[in-house]
C-alpha cells in the first residue's frame, strides 16, 4: 500500500512510505513466480500480516482502492 495526498484534480503532491509486507501462501510459490517477482518460497517462509498493522496504516485515509 502506498499512501500520497492528491488535490481535487487528481494530481499527486506527495508518496509516502509504503506498507509493504509478505504473507506466506497455502501452496508453494510456482519457479514462473519467482522468475518473475524474485520472491522465493525461503522469503515468505512463517511470514503473515498482522490485519491491526494494516488497520493502523489505512486509518487516517480518506480513500482506499483496492
């Protein structure tokens, strides 16, 4: 997720830091995956995300598209 503030135009006026983090998935990542994203199945070993994190970071915006 990547937050910005934008005026009523539409144009961007500031990036923030984004909340970026790996949850690990029920199946093992695909070798045409990993060529792809650089994502192993090592890196997203007992990884999760903590939905209050996510709660916390989304909680003062006016706007999420998913």
């Amino acid at each position: 997720m990547v937050p910005f503030t934008y005026g009523v135009d539409g144009r961007v006026f500031e990036v923030r830091e984004a909340f970026q983090k790996m949850r690990q998935p029920k199946k093992a990542v695909p070798p045409e995956i990993t060529a792809l994203t650089g994502i192993t199945n090592e890196m997203i070993a007992g990884q999760s995300i903590d939905p209050v994190e996510v709660a916390e970071f989304v909680s003062g915006a006016v706007l999420v598209q998913a």
